[in-house]
C-alpha cells in the first residue's frame, strides 16, 4: 500500500462516528443525535409502569406477576438475563415521562430523553412503590 492510500484509510476511519448505546434501558444514543427510543425495551417500561399505576393489592407482587410474563415470553434484559422484582421497579424512573429531579430535588419537566409515559403514569407508579 502505499503511503497515499494508508492516509486516505486512516482519514476515512476518522471520518466515521461511532454508535453508542445508552446505558438507559429503552433508548438508543449516537453521539450528537438525540436519544431514539428503542420500541421492544419501551413496551417492558410502559407494562411495568402501567400496571403499578392501574394496579390493586401489593406493588412487588404485581412486580411478580410481570417478572413471570416476561420470562414466559422470553424477554430479557441488556444483559441477557431475566427481569427480576428489583430491576423492573427501577424501570420507573423520571425522564421516562420526560421529566427530571433538579439540584433541589424537585420534580419538574425537561427530560434529556423523549418521554415513553406519562408524567401522570410515572407519579401513580412511584406511589405504589413507596
């Protein structure tokens, strides 16, 4: 190869931008877009944050009772694994209505994030699991 043609392939791989995925279960980041919601991921969020806001009786066994559909149908996390209690009750979460929780601690719109729920679902859920 020569010495052009080596210049031209490591400007050319310089050019390109790698893809990141976010660590935010249900969206997917590339570097200076915004985040896009990932459909498959967003349907386990809005089950589980659907369910705790519409739900009767006790939050961890409606949190059961998911864990088990989804391991009926296969669905698993990032990692490869099951959805246990924990991981699903930490689905509900502020900037999945579009929201987040300022330096005082407050509430208030103006996620990052496109919302997947609504502000009124995430604060239904959040109650029932307090």
């Amino acid at each position: 190869m020569s010495p052009e043609q080596i210049a031209a392939l490591i400007e050319e791989s310089q050019a390109v931008e790698p893809v990141y995925r976010s660590r935010v279960y249900g969206y997917q980041i590339e570097k200076g877009k915004s985040p896009v919601i990932i459909t498959s991921e967003a349907e386990v969020i809005r089950m589980v944050v659907q369910r705790l806001a519409a739900g009767s009786g006790k939050a961890t066994e409606i949190l059961e009772q998911i864990t088990f559909e989804l391991r009926a149908k296969n669905v698993r996390s990032r990692s490869k694994r099951h959805f246990g209690v924990r991981e699903l009750a930490g689905l509900v979460r502020p900037y999945y209505s579009g929201q987040e929780i300022n330096s005082s601690g407050i509430l208030c719109p103006g996620s990052h994030f496109p919302p997947i729920i609504t502000a009124q679902e995430y604060s239904q859920a959040r109650k029932r699991l307090k």
